[in-house]
C-alpha cells in the first residue's frame, strides 16, 4: 500500500463530495455572495481530475509493459457494473424528485451520455484503452504528451468558448477522452517513473508546494478577472492546480504518517462517488432553516452524506453480489506476499 496515494484518493473523494455539498443545498438555500465562496468551489472541481490522474497513475506504475490478460473481465465486473447500476438508481431518484422524468429515458440517457454523477467512470475506460494501445504499440511520450496537451487545451477551448455546442446534451461534451488526454499523459508519466520519481519529490517537497501555491493564485486571477467562467473540472486553468496538487500530496504524503481514517475513506471512496450524490438529492431539502449560518448546513450535509454512504456501502459489501454494486472493499490485512497496491479505479 502507497499511503500518499490513498491520501490524495481520499481528499479528492472528500474535495467532490463538499463541492456537492453545496450544489445540493443551494438550490434550497441562495449562494451566499462572497467571492472567495464561488472560488472555493472552482478550486474543489480539482478532485475528479485528481481522481481520474490518480487512477492512471496506478495504473501505469503497475502494468508498464502491457495489460493482463484478466484487466478487462475484473474492470468491468467491479467498476463498469457499478457503473450501470447506479445509473439505474439515479433514473429512479430524479424520477421520485421529477414525477415528469421517464425513467427508462433516464436510465438509457445516463448510460450513454453519463448524465449523472458517474459519468467519469467513461472517461476512464476510454484511458485504459489508451492504455492498451500505448503499451502495445511502444508508442513515445516524447510526441504523445505535447499532441495530448496541444489536442486537449485546443478541445476545452472550443467547448468553453460555444464553438462546439450539443444544446440540451452539452454534458455529453466531457465525456471524450480528448476532454482529459493531457492529464493521461502527464500521469502516466508520472506512474512509469514513479519510484524514481517519488524520491525527488521528496527532496524537492517545499518545492512543489509553491508550484500549487502559483497555480492556485492564477486561478484566482483567471476566476476574479472573468478570463475563465463556469464551475466545472473543464477549465483549461485547472490544469496546473490539478497536476500540482498531486505532486505536493504525493511529496508531502510520504512525509505523513499512516492514518486509519485515511485508508477507509480510500477503500470506500469508489462507493461514496457514485452514492453521496443521491443522499444529497434527498436530504438537503430538510436542511433548509436548520441553521442560520449556510456554512454550518453544508458541513451538516456533508458529513451525513458521507456517513451514510460509509455505512451503506458497508452494508452491500457484506452481501454475496456487494462487488458489483460498490466495487471491491478490502478487508482486513493483507497476506504477506499480496500486492501492496489498491486497485480501486486503477
């Protein structure tokens, strides 16, 4: 087990689940107006690029010569199966909160266009094909990562700017690899030459602190200044932040002792992706008028949306098919020999 990578899994799934916090609980309560407010928000939709970089990463570093022959059937038993199946449970939520959404539409709708909170686990599968391809045919970082950057800044520029427009489907404009190709690039560089690189960070830890520090103030620029509007992972300025941060947590994360709470957010947060968004759907009407301060609602949220999903997830998990519907939960230790490696996403 890599325990920086478990903490950056876990603040990312912590970053999504108070960004959804507030999404949720602003269509009962008004966003207050503080800048600094919105800004948060903008800084939060790092995670799930975080978490997609974060798989790729694994990834690579675990399989850098080719795919196993068992990749497929295991990702699509634990992660694509979940992935349907939630699918279906938020067809039957938005049906319950909309009585004029029909649920079979829905359900085909999310399924392929990803028009639900699940929908990164499309971009993901589109990486591990990309993932076959770049270890079959030896394709070269060397051209591959400026073409990704140049094909994905180019991709995100015309989407943001309306040159690109899918009307009532523009959600389905975050779906295709190309959205997210630098980031592929860059982490499976980063998952390659790990060990080694690993080590640098952590002689250069300080270092990448200040790396994130300038990509998050000139986020603050891009936001304060309108060069960049909307709150969402596709803004071509979270780029930097993305990567940065996760080279600070993969830095500072060998640095930070081991912690329990950590490892089981980690080990749950697969489940917790797929499942905070519903329970926030359902109760964030009943926190309205709670309490006087919007902040304290949303950490209320927050926290009961997180412990619920745990304690859920925890429950499927014990049941013969939990698998297909959560993903794998380890238990317990791990026999010696095992590998030192959590899956998850990967």
């Amino acid at each position: 087990m890599i325990k920086e990578w478990n903490l950056l899994r876990t603040l990312a799934c912590l970053s999504i689940v108070f960004l959804h916090s507030t999404t949720q609980l602003s269509k009962v309560i008004e966003h207050p107006h503080i800048d600094l407010y919105y800004y948060g928000r903008i800084l939060l939709c790092m995670a799930t690029p975080a978490f997609i970089v974060l798989s790729i990463v694994i990834l690579a570093n675990r399989y850098p010569q080719r795919l196993p022959e068992s990749f497929w059937g295991k990702r699509g038993s634990f992660i694509f199966i979940p992935f349907l199946f939630f699918a279906v449970v938020d067809a039957f939520v938005t049906h319950y909160l909309n009585n004029n959404v029909v649920i079979e539409e829905k359900i085909v709708e999310n399924i392929l266009t990803g028009n639900f909170v699940g929908w990164f686990i499309l971009v993901i599968f589109q990486f591990y094909a990309l993932q076959f391809l770049v270890t079959k045919f030896k394709l070269s970082m060397k051209w591959l990562l400026p073409l990704s950057l140049i094909l994905m800044f180019s991709y995100l520029f015309a989407i943001n700017e309306g040159l690109i427009k899918l009307d009532n489907y523009s959600h389905v404009l975050r779906i295709p690899f190309i959205a997210w190709f630098g980031y592929f690039t860059v982490a499976y560089l980063i998952g390659k030459y790990y060990k080694t690189l690993s080590k640098t960070l952590l002689k250069y830890r300080w270092l990448t602190l200040v790396l994130f520090i300038l990509s998050a103030a000139f986020l603050y620029y891009s936001y304060s200044s309108g060069l960049v509007t909307g709150t969402h992972s596709r803004r071509m300025d979270l780029f930097p932040v993305v990567i940065s941060f996760c080279l600070a947590i993969f830095a500072w994360g060998q640095k930070i002792p081991e912690s329990k709470l950590v490892n089981l957010i980690s080990n749950y947060s697969f489940g917790i992706y797929l499942l905070h968004w519903q329970y926030q759907r359902l109760l964030a009407p009943y926190f309205n008028g709670l309490f006087s301060s919007y902040f304290a609602s949303v950490l209320l949220l927050f926290a009961v949306s997180l412990a619920a999903s745990i304690f859920t997830i925890k429950l499927i998990s014990y049941l013969p098919f939990g698998a297909f519907i959560v993903g794998k939960i380890r238990r317990g230790k791990k026999k010696p020999g095992q590998s030192k490696l959590i899956e998850q996403t990967a």
